[in-house]
C-alpha cells in the first residue's frame, strides 16, 4: 500500500475502551451504485477506510473519525497491500460525541 494514499487520522478502540489503534488511513464515501451492487442499506454515512494490517480488529471494534463514531460492518482482507478496508456507518449516539 502505498503511505501517500494514507491521509487521514482515526481512532479504532475495542467496545470495552481497553484496547486502542491510532493509524492512518484511505477514507471513501460509499456510494450508492456500490451499496446497491453489494445489496446494503442504503446509508449517507457509510465510508471505506483502507488501513495497514491490523490483527486484532473485529466487528466489535469502533471506528472514531473527525470527532464521530462509526460501527463497523464489514472487514475485508487485502493480502497484496498488505491492507484492511473496513466498511463503516455512522453510529446512532454519533452526535453526542461530537467535539466541534
């Protein structure tokens, strides 16, 4: 994966708060010809977040970007970039926790 395309900063921390990643990442609108290809909820919120390989992340995990948390809802590997994309919607209490 090339570092360049690693642009932005999120906080990727487990549901219980005792396990936390700051890393860069690749952050995408998902749109909504590829929702309906891939047959998902129609979402304004829902993002692509490439990242290095992380081992410990699941579904439990939560997505913190520009003050919002996302939950994810998709992991998918990519062993040539030595990468994760994770699919992400915004979570409902998103608003509580925003800093602005």
């Amino acid at each position: 994966m090339e570092s360049g395309k690693l642009s932005e900063r999120i906080t990727i921390k487990s549901h219980d708060g005792q396990i936390s990643y700051d890393v860069w990442c690749n952050v995408r609108p998902v749109t909504t010809r590829e929702q309906l290809r891939n047959s998902t909820v129609l979402a304004n919120n829902l993002l692509t977040l490439q990242i290095r390989y992380l081992k410990d992340i699941n579904n439990t995990f939560k997505v913190v970007y520009q003050g919002y948390e996302y939950d994810i809802v998709n992991i998918t590997s990519d062993w040539k970039a030595d990468s994760i994309i994770l699919t992400v919607i915004m979570n409902d209490d998103a608003s509580r926790i925003r800093n602005t």
